[in-house]
C-alpha cells in the first residue's frame, strides 16, 4: 500500500519515496575490553560494498588498556586476513598541558610505504581514565575493482609519550589493491580498547 | 490526508512533517565525468540547488582520474556560470610518502596558493599514467549566497600523485573574496580531459 499525501507518494513498495537523509547509520560497535572492533560485509548486518560510494566511521571516545596507537587494517576476503597493501601519510599538530610546546610534525614512524600492516589513525594514547581518542576516517568506493582505494582521517587524542599532549592526527591514503575491500578492524597496537564506540555510516549515491 | 501516530503528525500536505527527524545531509546532484573537459555545478540549472537554501554545501570528488597527469583545478562564478573568474585567496599545505619510502614530507605548498587569483589548484599533481590511479576530495563551501561576507572553503584530499607512485595529501582553506552570491563552481584539468569520475553535492541542514 502506497502512502500518499497531497498527490504526493511518500512512501510506497515498502520503502520511502521522500529523501530520509543522505547519511545513513549502518552499525554501531561498542567495545568492551576487547581485541579488536570489525566492521565485515554481509556480518552482523554491516554494509560495506558498493551500496555507498563513501563510507564514514566515526569514533568517539575510544579508551586503550595500554599507551599504544589507534590503528586499523583493511580485508579483501572477508575478514579472513587483514592485509591490504597499502601507502599512507601521516602527521599531528600537538601542545602540551603546560602550553610550553607546540609542534606540527611529520611522523615517519607512523606511515605505511606498501606495507601490509596496519595504519595509525592515532598515536600514543593515554591511558588515565579520562584519557580517550575521537575523529572521524572517510573511506572512498572500496568496492572498486578499477581504483585504489582513499582514505582520510582526523582524529584528535590525549596522548601521553613523556608528558600529557593534546594531539590533532592526520592520516591519508590508498589501499592499493583493485579488488574490492569488504571489511574493516581497528584496534590498539597493543592492549585491547577497553571502551569507546565506532560507528559506520554510508553516505548516499543519490 | 495525514498520518497522524499517537497523536503525533508524520505526514501531512505531501511531505514528512518538519518533527520528524531525517539525516541533516541532503543529496543535490551527482555528475559523472567521461572524457569531459569539465563538471560544473550552476544553481538552477539540472536540479541543482546552490543558493541561499543551505548555509553549508558539500562536494564530495569520487576517483577521479585524467587523462594525463596534470593539476586539477576549482573555480567559482557569480553569474550562474557565465564567467568563472570569482576572486580567490587560499593557503595549502601538503603530506606524502612515497610508495617506495624514499621520501616523506609535511609542508606548505606555496605553488598550490592563490593569492587574488581566479583559479584554485585543486589536486596539485592528479596522477593518470596507471589504470588504478586517482584523487578524492571533499570540499565544504560556506554560505554562498551571502551578500555580506566572504565565502570560506576548505577542502581535504587523497590522490596518487603523478606518476610517481607517493600518496599525497593536501589541506585547503581559503575564501571567494566576494560579497556577491557564488552560484556556480567548476571543476577542470588543467590540461587534458577529466577521464572518469564522479562529483557530488549535498546541502547540510
């Protein structure tokens, strides 16, 4: 049965006709001390093919066990190996508590040059329980069988390497592969995430 | 006819009642390149919405791959697209590593700025000699239809630079420095023809 209102459908053949949003939730993980958080296609009703051409994943409040970087990795099978080569840059904009040190650097150990390891999103998070990291990562048309695929993040932290740092991370680049990416894990370096929320969204086609 | 549930509207007059919460993203217009000399978005013209309707609009550029590797460029109008010569001035600066891990760099890339210019360099080196070669990007543009104040930018991006197999990341910010509404923005080569790809607005609520 079609909804119509004013000679105008707004909903019919079990789906809206009306924009809802172009920004559409596909599934929130919630950490528990946990090893590692996966977002894999066609598991646990996550989406992750060419549904969206652009994919989001927000993280909020992400806290580790241990002083350790935020890193994520990305499969071509499923979830059964997280792999994917991959080129990234990375780079952060820090001060410390004391307001006494300000810089904006390059960091060369936290970049991938065709490696198959993980990533970092975001570096050396403290631990105190207050303490957590939050940002956002961009992932572009990872169903493309013809490109690499991009991606871009911002995540900010409380960091802690020999004092507490408030730290803006930057991380870009490109899965370099073309076949399709279809599942996503992040993680601590070290420890588990003890807790904090991802949460996955597609941004509409049309 | 409306739809009232527990005394709540949801639908009345032919559309979702203004209570009813939908994503604060609406998606205006997506244009799909094919050995085009370029993409223009114009308020008013194909569906296209750019005007006073959004006080944020976003363009999300989707694998964009040239023809030959060149400089992709971004140019704004104030004439529905007539003339693209809107005045800009914009700062970038710039990260990559190289595939092979020969170099790493975070720097200002003064060649990308625009100072009172007209035309914006959008991906610095947009590489085109691999198959598998592309750039994205995602640009905000603020309040355009203003008639007061400038109209701010800023873009982020991830590209394969040239032909030298580096993953590049530029920064932009900058402004039209114009009190005129901007109603229409461009996207070319600089030289050369986009090959594929895809550029998409939305309207942010």
């Amino acid at each position: 049965m079609a909804i119509i209102s004013n000679s105008t459908t707004i909903a019919d053949a079990g789906a809206f006709s009306v924009s809802l949003g172009s920004q559409v939730l596909i599934k929130t993980l919630t950490a528990s001390s946990s090893g590692t958080l996966s977002f894999v296609h066609g598991s646990s009703s996550v989406v992750l093919d060419s549904t969206y051409p652009i994919y989001l994943f927000k993280f909020i409040n992400c806290h580790p066990s241990a002083n350790a970087d935020f890193v994520f990795n990305a499969s071509a099978d499923t979830g059964s190996n997280y792999n994917v080569t991959k080129t990234t840059s990375f780079f952060h904009n820090q001060v410390n508590e004391a307001g006494n040190y300000h810089n904006l650097a390059y960091q060369t150990g936290n970049d991938v040059a065709q490696g198959t390891g993980v990533a970092t999103l975001s570096r050396k998070i403290a631990t105190g329980n207050d303490d957590a990291t939050s940002g956002e990562m961009y992932l572009f048309n990872p169903a493309s069988t013809t490109f690499v695929k991009h991606f871009m993040s911002r995540l900010k932290a409380n960091q802690n390497i020999s004092a507490q740092y408030n730290s803006d991370n930057f991380s870009s680049g490109y899965l370099n592969t073309t076949s399709a990416v279809n599942a996503i894990q992040f993680k601590f370096a070290s420890g588990n995430i003890d807790s904090g929320t991802i949460k996955l969204y597609g941004i509409k086609d049309s | 006819m409306a739809v009232i549930s527990n005394g709540t509207t949801l639908i009345n007059a032919g559309a979702l009642d203004s209570g009813v919460a939908t994503g604060a993203l609406t998606h205006i217009k997506t244009l799909t390149a094919s050995s085009s000399s370029d993409l223009s978005f114009v308020h008013g013209a194909s569906g296209v919405v750019l005007d006073g309707t959004y006080k944020e609009y976003v363009f999300k550029l989707i694998n964009m791959h040239p023809a030959s590797s060149a400089k992709m460029n971004m140019f704004f109008s104030t004439d529905s697209g007539s003339n693209y010569n809107a005045t800009v001035t914009s700062s970038n600066f710039s990260a990559y590593h190289a595939e092979d891990d020969s170099a790493t760099s975070l720097y200002n890339e003064s060649d990308s700025d625009v100072a009172q210019g007209s035309t914006v360099p959008l991906i610095r080196n947009l590489g085109g000699d691999q198959a598998d070669s592309s750039g994205v990007v995602i640009m905000h543009l603020f309040n355009p239809a203003d008639t007061t104040f400038v109209k701010h930018f800023l873009t982020t991006d991830s590209y394969v630079y040239g032909s030298s197999y580096a993953a590049f990341s530029d920064r932009k910010a900058g402004y039209v420095n114009t009190t005129s509404a901007v109603n229409a923005v461009k996207f070319a080569m600089a030289s050369g023809n986009i090959d594929s790809g895809t550029i998409k607005l939305y309207g942010v609520s």
